[in-house]
C-alpha cells in the first residue's frame, strides 16, 4: 500500500514539475513577443512622427499656393466667397435680409460682365449658375431689384446676365434703372428692345426702337427695323421710313419690295407696281416679289399678267402656299380652267394656305364638279383640324344657313370650344334667329318682337367686338327693318353699305327691301337692279314679286315668285307671298295648296295657319278654317288677325252669338285694328243694331282712311235711314278712294238728284 503512494506521490510530483517547465516557455514567449511590440510600436510612432511634420508643410504649402492664387485671380476669391455665401442663405433664408451684403455678392458676381450684345454673356459658367440661384433666393424671399439701390452700371450687366438666363422679369426691372442713368446706353436699349420682342409688344418695340434712332439714326438695319414694324403696324410713317433707306442709297430690293406693299395698302397700286417692278429688275430670283408682283396686278384686273407673274413666283418656290392660292383665284375666274384651279387650290389647302377664302374656293369648285358630298367633307375635316378657327366655323354654319339647314347650323354653333369668341360666331347667331323668326313669326307685335329681339342681341354682340363688321351691320339693318324700326334701319344699312364690298348684292337687296316698306318702289327698283348686276337670284326674285304685288300687278307678281321658287322652294317669304296674291287673284284653293307646303317647311309658321285659315274661308269650309285659327290662338291669345277671322267663322257658320267675343277681345288688344271694327260693325247689323253698327264702321274708317267696304257701309246706312247729306258725304268719302267705284258713283248721283228735289 506504501507503495502504492509513494508511485502515485512520484507520479504527480513528476506532472507538476512537468507542467512548470511548460508554462515558464509560455512566459518566456510573451515576453519576447511584448518587446518585439514595443519595438515595433516605437518605430511606427517615429514614423509617424516623420509624416505629420511633412503633412504640416504640404498642407502649408497648399495654403500659400491658394492664397497666392486667390491675389493673382480676384473672381477665384469673389467665387469662393460667394459659393459660401449661396450656402448660407440656402441654409438661413434670413440671412437675405442684409439688403447691403445681398447687393455686394450680386455685384461681385456680374462684375466681370462685359458683353456689348445684350443676347450674349461674358460671365463664366460657374458665376451664371450662383446667380440663377441668387436669383431664386431673391425670388423666394420677395426680394426685388428695387430693394438692392443698384447702380447704373451693375444694373446693366444684371439686366445683359439676367436676359441671357431667361430671367425676363429681372432683366426688364434691371435694365429700365440702367436706362433711367443712362438713357443713351445703346446695349441697354437693345437689351430692352429685345424683351419687348420676346413678348410680343409692338407699341414697347416700337418705343425702344425710335429710342435707338436717336442714337443711331442713320444705322440701316434699324431703320429697316423700324420700317418693317410701322408696316406691320398699318402706321402711314413706314413709307418715310423707306424713304430714309433710299435718300441714304441703302435701300435693298427687300426694301423696295416693301415699300410697294405699303403703296398698295395705301391705294397708290400704280406705284406699288412700280416700285414692285423696279425691285424685280434688280433681282428677280424672289419669289416673295412675284408673288407681291402678281397679287397687285390681279388688283389691277390684269389676270393674265398676274398669272404669268405668279407662274414665276411658283417656278422659284413650289411650296409657296399662297402663290397656289393666288393660281386658284385666277384661274377660277377663266372659262374653261376650273379643273387648274382646283388643283392650284388643293395645292395650297395642303400647305396650310390661302385661309378660309381658299378652303371655301376649293368646296365650291368641287360642288361645280358636282362633288357635293366632297366638297362638304373638306370643310368639316379642316374645321376639326383646327376647332378654334372661328372664321371657318362661322362661314360654314352661313353657309348651312344657304341651304335651311338650321339644325346643322346651331350644332356647329354649340360645338364652338370653350374660350373661343369672334365677332362672325355672333353674326352668324343673330342670322340663325332670323331664319327661325321666318318660320315662327305670326305677324303680332308681341310674338315678332320676341324673336326678332334675340337676334338683335346677337348682331350687338358681333358689333362690341368689331364696330366695323359690315356683314352685322348688315343683319343688324335687317332685323331693326322686321321691327319696324325703318329710320334706324337706314342708318345701320349705310354703316353696312360703307363696310362692305362695293355692290355687294346682299346690302342692295336689303336696300330694296327697306324701301318698299318706305313705300318708295322707284328705289327699290333701283337697288334691285344693282343687286342683279352679276345675274338674277332668288332673293331678287322675290323682291320683284313684291314689287309688283304692291304695284297691283299680279299676275307678274305670281310669275316672279314662281321663278323664286323655283331657284329656292325652301322660301319662305315668297311662298307666302305668292300664297296672298293668289287669294286676291279668286285662286282660294292655290293659296291653300301654298299654305299647307308652308306648314310642312315651318310647323311654327303663324303666318301660315293664318293664310291657310282664311283660304279655308274664301272656300267656304268655315269649320275646319275655325280650327286653324284656334290652333293660331292657343300659341299667341293676343293675335288680334286670329281673333277677328274666328269672329267671322262664326259669322259665317250661323253662330254670330260667338263671334261678339273675339271681337271685343281683339280690339282690347288693338283698339286701331280696322277690320275688327268693320267686322264688328257687320254683326251688330246683322242684329239690326244699326246704330252701333254705324259707330263701329265710323271707327274703322278712323283707323284706316282708305277702308272702302266700311265707307260702302257706312253710305248703305245713311241711304237706309233717309239721311240725304250724309249719304251724300260718305258716296263722295268713297269715291275719293276709288273713283270707278260704280255703285258709289250710282248711288251719289241718284242722292244728288233726291236732294235737288226736296231743295226745290
């Protein structure tokens, strides 16, 4: 057992000591490896060492280097400042209140401005873009360049970098306190000038312009400037303009070319002509003076030559629309070339030329083709090619207007876009009102006035946009004329007459129109007779019927609106008319047939159930003629006509106890109506109240002078009642009017012979 311990005591003896040994190694390696550490660590720090001491001088070096560049280039330091400037205020927007530090950075940056053409900048790259941002943090804060009591000279170069920037509203403010101390700077006022330019201002252009020529008043391209602006302008000063080029020798055959314009608009055409010639002989290779050259002659009537001056221009520029244009007009004029000027005018519609006149030319020359359905369809896609184009929209609803298409009309009226509003738009409304007043009207004062008052609304809406459009004056005279209104009318059909086209046969069929309801037939033949000097129509028809009609000549007057008719069955007047004339000609049953083709045209028509109602009576078919007069009532109660023909439908049906009414009723409502007096009067004769009778004839004769059946009457009465000297009287009343009357002159000689006798 001893030994037993004394092996296990060695054993752990020996691992002790053994395990010792061990760790002192371990010792001794960390320690070797702790000094070679600290070695190492001493020599990086000695190294170190070295580095930061030459750190320290390349850095210093760095500094003298950029402090000698920064004396060397003054805009490196004014950069720098600047860039930390921008920051700060970027940053710290009230740091922009220091107006006086604000209006130093901005003078630091566009001091190096130095460019004698405003539209240019010197200022390098880097300094436009810290001003834009200057600019903006102005912008932001409200800042002005008022605020900053600039001077003269650092307003101009902000104005000159501000322009180039597109930083219009600074440069305009900027280069306006340049001009106010230095008001004959010339790179102010061509900075200011060039704004004026850009936005489009003629008068401001002009104003900077003219400043400029007090200047430089003999610099060319300025007076050329100026000439071409005065021009544009309609001012007559453009022609002295010219001059100016020309007294100088300056004067180009641009020039020249120009000043023929300007004789041309002026009326001089002669001179324009040779002013256009002489330009030519100097040089023929524009074709914008051919094209001039050729639009002058066709002025002049002289067609072949313009054509053969506008063959020229084409032979230059065959894409010069208007030169196709001009082919168009020519040639549609010449027999036998329609087809050329069709071409000529797609041609120019294709480029975009010739405006409405040309697209208008082109349908016409395709409904000559007899291309209806074409020539239609060209109009309507250009007009959705451009909806805005209020011109071309207005000219086609006139023109559906033409052909009684009124709901067509009023659809491109309401498709108008939104913010579109021209004079021709108004005119053409007031015109669709017409048309429909012509198929609505009933012949009252009330229900006329009604209608015709909302196209004269819309003709004065043409007239505040354009004082000098003839054709609202025009349809302005029209409708004051339906009104009754005839010495206003006069006055608005001279307004028109002066606007329009001489011997625009529109204005002379108007004048016709308004003197015959002056009762002046001897003008309204005159004028009826200029309407027809390019060919008959059927307006001018219609006219003619009339004046035969009021000149008792029937039967011409039924031939003539015939003829109207047949130009034009969809007019409505001349059917009317013919329909009347036809009833005091004994046709009751024509009439008739023309009243009831009017009510299919015009369901509204008033006029029409009134032509066909009395036709009915003329008949003798009383019933169905009461029912036409009713259904004329039940629209407009006030008809004072409807009422008076009702009474006589129950007059003639047996059934005179209804027809007290209506009288009455119609002559509350117009108490200086005639035949409802003499209607009247009828009735109560009818119940042997003859005295009554007698008062209302009497009051029918006060409304009209010239009523022969109520004069008859009144005579009859007296003559029944044995009143020799009133008798007398109302024989002698009734001769004055139609002196072949046979029973009057009968009757007055049979009382003047009784009144000899009882004398006696």
């Amino acid at each position: 057992m001893l030994a037993g311990l004394g092996v296990v005591a060695a054993t752990g003896l020996g691992g002790l000591g053994y395990w010792m040994h061990v760790t002192r190694n371990d010792v001794r390696a960390v320690l070797d490896a702790q000094r070679v550490l600290q070695e190492a660590q001493a020599t990086h720090f000695h190294g170190l060492n070295t580095s930061s001491a030459s750190i320290r001088s390349d850095v210093a070096q760095l500094q003298n280097t950029l402090n000698a560049l920064r004396e060397i280039h003054p805009e490196l330091d004014a950069s720098l400042h600047l860039h930390a400037y921008l920051g700060e205020i970027e940053s710290t927007p009230e740091a922009l209140g220091d107006a006086h530090r604000a209006a130093k950075a901005l003078r630091t940056l566009v001091e190096h401005e130095t460019a004698e053409d405003p539209t240019l900048t010197t200022l390098p790259l880097i300094h436009q873009r810290m001003l834009g941002r200057l600019l903006e943090a102005f912008d932001r804060q409200h800042i002005g360049v008022e605020a900053l009591h600039l001077d003269g000279a650092t307003a101009q170069r902000l104005g000159v970098a501000a322009l180039h920037l597109h930083r219009h509203e600074w440069a305009d403010s900027a280069l306006n306190i340049a001009h106010g101390s230095q008001p004959g700077n010339l790179v102010v006022l061509q900075g200011l000038e060039h704004l004026a330019r850009l936005r489009g201002d003629d008068a401001l252009l002009r104003h900077w312009l003219e400043a400029r020529m007090l200047v430089t008043p003999d610099d060319p391209e300025l007076l050329r400037a100026h000439a071409h602006l005065l021009a544009s302008l309609g001012d007559e000063d453009a022609e002295r303009a010219v001059r100016r080029l020309e007294a100088m020798g300056v004067d180009t055959p641009a020039d020249r070319s120009l000043l023929s314009g300007l004789r041309a608009r002026a009326g001089a055409r002669s001179e324009a002509i040779e002013a256009i010639e002489m330009a030519l002989e100097e040089d023929d290779s524009r074709a914008s003076d051919w094209l001039q050259y050729a639009t002058l002659l066709e002025a002049e009537g002289e067609l072949n030559l313009a054509l053969e001056a506008n063959e020229r221009c084409l032979s230059l520029d065959r894409q010069c629309g208007e030169a196709w244009a001009l082919k168009a007009r020519l040639c549609s004029v010449r027999k036998g070339q329609e087809r050329d000027a069709l071409k000529a005018a797609t041609h120019a519609v294709a480029l975009g030329a010739g405006g409405v006149d040309t697209l208008f030319l082109k349908a016409h020359l395709l409904e000559m083709e007899g291309s209806h359905v074409a020539a239609e369809e060209g109009l309507v896609k250009a007009l959705k090619a451009a909806p805005e184009n209020a011109e071309l929209r207005a000219r086609l609803a006139g023109q559906y207007l033409l052909d009684h298409r009124i709901g067509d009309a009023q659809a491109l009226l309401d498709g108008t876009p939104s913010g579109i509003d021209h004079h021709l738009l108004h005119t053409v409304e007031g015109r669709l009102h017409l048309a429909r007043a012509d198929r609505q009207r009933d012949g009252t004062g009330q229900t006329d006035a009604q209608l015709l008052g909302i196209a004269k609304r819309a003709f004065e809406g043409a007239l505040a946009l354009n004082r000098e459009s003839g054709m609202a004056w025009l349809g302005m005279a029209r409708t004051q004329r339906l009104l009754r209104d005839l010495d206003v009318a006069s006055e608005s059909l001279a307004r028109a007459n002066r606007l329009m086209p001489d011997r625009d046969p529109s204005v002379a069929c108007e004048a016709a129109l308004l003197a015959l309801d002056q009762q002046d037939l001897a003008s309204a033949k005159a004028h009826v007779d200029m309407a027809e000097v390019n060919g008959t129509t059927a307006t001018t028809l219609y006219i003619r019927g009339n004046i035969a009609a009021l000149s008792a000549h029937f039967g011409e007057a039924v031939e003539r609106y015939t003829a109207c008719l047949n130009a034009n069955p969809a007019h409505v007047r001349a059917r009317l008319n013919r329909s009347s004339v036809l009833s005091s000609m004994g046709e009751p049953q024509k009439a008739l047939d023309d009243a009831e083709i009017l009510l299919d045209l015009a369901p509204q028509l008033g006029y029409a159930r009134l032509r066909k109602g009395e036709s009915l009576m003329e008949l003798g078919d009383w019933e169905a003629a009461s029912g036409e007069f009713k259904h004329v009532l039940e629209g407009a109660p006030h008809h004072t006509q409807a009422l008076t023909s009702l009474a006589k439908c129950y007059m003639g049906m047996g059934r005179p106890e209804r027809a007290e009414g209506p009288l009455n009723e119609a002559l509350r409502q117009s108490p200086d109506h005639a035949p409802a007096w003499h209607t009247r009067g009828l009735l109560y004769l009818e119940w042997d109240k003859t005295d009554v009778a007698l008062s209302d004839f009497e009051a029918a004769v006060r409304c009209n002078p010239n009523h022969i059946d109520a004069r008859l009457n009144i005579a009859l009465i007296h003559q029944r009642e044995g009143r020799l000297y009133e008798e007398e009287a109302a024989w002698r009343g009734l001769l004055a009017i139609d002196p072949e009357h046979e029973m009057a002159k009968t009757n007055l000689n049979t009382c003047e012979t009784t009144l000899m006798k009882t004398t006696r």
